[in-house]
C-alpha cells in the first residue's frame, strides 16, 4: 500500500471531518433521552391529577355507602318504634325499646364517619387543584422546552447532512485500501484511527515505538500500524508538508 505525504493528509482529514460527524451525532443522539425525561416528568403529573380524581371519586363512593347504611338504620329505628304501641310484654317492650336504641346509635356513628369522610373529601379536592396547577404549569413548560429540543434537534440534523456532504468529498481522495484499514480500526471503538507519533511515542496510547518502525514511517512505504493499540501511525511533519504545498 504506498503512500504519499498527501495521501496521509487526506486520511487525517477524513478523520477531522468524521470527528466533526461524530460530535454532531452525540448531540442528536443526547436529544431523544431529554424529550423522553420531559414527557416522563408530564406523564407522572398527570397520574398525580389522575390519582388524586380517583380517589375523590373512591371516597364519594363511600359517602354515598355510608349514607344509605344511616337511610337504612333509621328506616328500621322508625319501624320498630310503629311497633312499640304493638308489644304486649314489658320485657319484649324493653328489648325492642334497646333495639331502637342500638340503630340510632349506630346511625349516629355513620354520620359521624360520614363527617370524616367529607373531610377527607375536601382534601382530596384541595390535592386534585394543586395536583392539576401542577400538571398546568409542568405542561406549559413542557410544551417550550420540547419545541426548544425539537428545534435543536432539527438544526443538529441539518448541520449533520452538511458534515456529511463534507466527510463524502473528503473520502474520495482516500486509497480504497487505506480508507478499508481505517474504518475498522473505527468499527472496533476507536474514533481516532490515525494518531500523531509524538516525540516517539504513539499519540494514543503512548508506547514507545521501535526504530524499525520509525523507519518504517519515514520511508512512506506503507501505513504503519501501531504495535500497542492498533491505530494508524503518521508523523506531524509529513502532514504539515503536504497542508503546506
């Protein structure tokens, strides 16, 4: 595979412009996350509004129970009091007399609880109104920071398809065998493929090279592959002549 000073410019240069696709890409792909965490944040303000409507209609509910639980008491306090004037026996009059009793307690109890449950009632109407304002206000916000992510996201993909029409001519003055080294190297995790050697260590990882190898380089006979980590090995000043010409 011989090489050229401008041959491994073009590489470098194809890599600045696919570093340029990359970035871009993370802020495309930081966007949908946000959108999700805002209409997760408005989903859970309105299970609150839901659940606070549920539990009014729950408690209205027993209200209503509780209600004909007394109907029912003092019905049956009002038929056995017709009965008094019907009881013959000072014992069966006394126990039907107990009966009575015992019903209008127990229909005092209910309206007691009746008061309990209205109370709760008017608080679960007071946690409904905030639960409500709160879903208002979390939704209007909502609203002009999706439109903001929406917007950006549009931008990012517009500038993106720009980066590519770039990276695309860039890529054309990469050799078919050097560009087929390269995207594996990047296929493997390693954005940076190419590396600089920099006082003569591998820019990315920095292991010493071997002087066979920096011969290697010099001569421009052949990509040079780093031992270590894999990546393409060029030296600086081989790119700066080429830019320069």
């Amino acid at each position: 595979m011989a090489l050229t000073k401008e041959a491994l410019r073009a590489l470098v240069a194809l890599q600045e412009k696919d570093a340029v696709l990359d970035s871009i890409q993370r802020e495309i792909d930081a966007v949908p996350p946000r959108i999700a965490a805002l209409k997760a944040d408005l989903d859970g303000e309105k299970r609150r509004v839901d659940a606070a409507k549920a539990k009014i209609i729950e408690l209205e509910k027993k209200r209503k129970t509780k209600e004909l639980d007394v109907a029912a008491k003092e019905e049956d306090a009002r038929k056995h009091s017709s009965q008094l004037n019907e009881i013959k026996s000072n014992d069966a009059y006394k126990v039907l007399q107990a009966e009575i009793e015992k019903e209008r307690v127990a229909a005092g109890d209910i309206e007691t609880e009746i008061l309990i449950v209205m109370e709760d009632i008017d608080k679960a109407r007071a946690e409904e109104k905030a639960a409500a304002a709160g879903f208002k206000k979390t939704e209007e916000f909502s609203k002009k920071d999706l439109e903001k992510l929406e917007a950006e996201l549009s931008h990012a993909r517009g500038r993106f398809d720009a980066a590519k029409a770039e990276r695309d001519a860039a890529v054309v003055a990469v050799a078919a065998a050097a560009r087929k080294v390269y995207d594996h190297i990047r296929s493997r995790g390693k954005p940076d493929a190419v590396v600089p050697v920099v006082g003569g260590h591998c820019g990315a990882c920095q292991m010493n090279l071997s002087q066979s190898l920096t011969q290697e380089m010099a001569r421009l006979k052949t990509l040079v592959i780093c031992e270590s980590c894999q990546r393409i090995l060029y030296k600086p000043e081989q790119v700066a002549a080429a830019a320069a010409q």
